[in-house]
C-alpha cells in the first residue's frame, strides 16, 4: 500500500494547517483576561505599603555640599592587570553648618572643612 502526499503550494501540510487553525480558533474564545499591574517592590518602602511617599525626606546625596565633589569611577587593576570597575568615594563628614539663620546637616569634604568655606552652627 503506497500512499502519495499532495503538498500545499504554501508548503504546509493541511494536517499542520488544520492544528494552527483550532489552536488560533481556541485563543480566540478565551475569556479577556484583566491587566494586574503591581508596584514593584523597589519603589516600596517598608512599613508603608503601597502609600505614597511623598512626605518622607529624601536621601541626602554623597556629594560635598560647598565645592560638589562626588565619587568617581575608574579601574581597581590586579597583579595580571585586570580590570574590575570601582568607585573612588570623596572623604565626606556630615556637619552640622549656618544655613542662612537655620542649621542643617550636610556633607562636606575635609578639603572644605579645612579651608573654612562652611559656617559651622554653634
């Protein structure tokens, strides 16, 4: 018993055309499911849920309140000279300073506090 094959003209044979078509028939009658958006769990901070934070301080940055020095990034190079990223941190005191009348904590880099260019607050 030999049995011939009669090939579409697109190259797909009608057994595999007719298993696309119930399968895209089938997606087709599912019910639409809803969007479930989450906030990610980096933008939440914990004991507040999923509240805004509006009315929390925000982080002060690591850089000098005076002159802006920030961390700066290079190499950290090995015996066999391989190169690792690193970060080069500026040496920051958090200071209490005479902030027009007020005082406020804030970094500042030895440079600055060496050279006086802060107010100290009493």
């Amino acid at each position: 018993m030999l049995s011939t094959v009669i090939a579409d003209p697109s190259g797909v044979s009608s057994a595999a055309a007719r298993s696309s078509a119930r399968f895209f028939e089938a997606r087709r009658r599912l019910p639409e499911m809803p969007m479930i958006r989450a906030i990610p769990s980096s933008y939440r901070v914990r004991g507040l849920g999923r509240r805004a934070c509006s009315s929390m301080p925000r982080p002060m940055a690591k850089v000098c309140h005076s002159c802006g020095k920030k961390p700066a990034f290079g190499n950290s190079r090995s015996h066999s000279m391989v190169a690792t990223r690193r970060r080069f941190n500026p040496n920051l005191q958090k200071v209490r300073i005479d902030d027009g009348g007020s005082s406020r904590r804030v970094y500042v880099c030895t440079r600055c506090l060496k050279a006086n260019k802060v107010v100290k607050a009493v």
